[in-house]
C-alpha cells in the first residue's frame, strides 16, 4: 500500500506528521510525505490548483513504483484538503 501525506496549516513534512510517514514506512509503505503550499516556509506560495497538481503527481511516482492503492491523507489544514482532493479524484 501507498500513502500521501499532507501536514497542516504552518507545519512540514518533517514536524507532526513525520511520526506516522515514518511508521507507515518502517511497515513497508511507500510514502510521499509532501511540503504544501501552507507549509511554515511556503507561505501559500501557490494556489489550490497547483496543490493538486502536487498531489497528483506523487501518486504519479508512488504508481511508478509500483503502488496500486494509494490513499490520501492529512493533518488539520491537510485532511481538509484531502478531502478536497478526493471530490476531484475519485
């Protein structure tokens, strides 16, 4: 199994999300722990569409490695647009 990862509102990749990307991998997942445009050093750089964009393509990669499943997942500001994402990609 494959996952996306996305922190919340000011956070990255390497702060409350790390623990689960890293658990997720010690298990054998593929992870794709993500820097969003609403990252601490990002400072909504970029808008929806590109955050999109950033999401589909590591699923791109997590698929070219071979995943089948991927599933999408996030922290606060994250998992809002998780749930976004997935209006847009069934």
């Amino acid at each position: 199994d494959s996952i996306v990862i996305m922190h919340g509102k000011g956070g990255m990749p390497q702060g409350l999300v790390r623990p689960l990307a890293e658990g997720l991998q010690a298990r054998g997942w593929q992870v794709a722990n993500l820097q969003m445009p609403w990252s601490r050093d990002r400072q909504y750089d970029a808008d929806v569409a590109t955050a999109v964009k950033d999401v589909d393509a590591a699923i791109a990669t997590l698929r070219d490695k071979g995943a089948k499943r991927v599933f999408v997942a996030g922290h606060s500001q994250g998992g809002v647009f998780a749930l976004h994402y997935a209006t847009l990609r069934p």
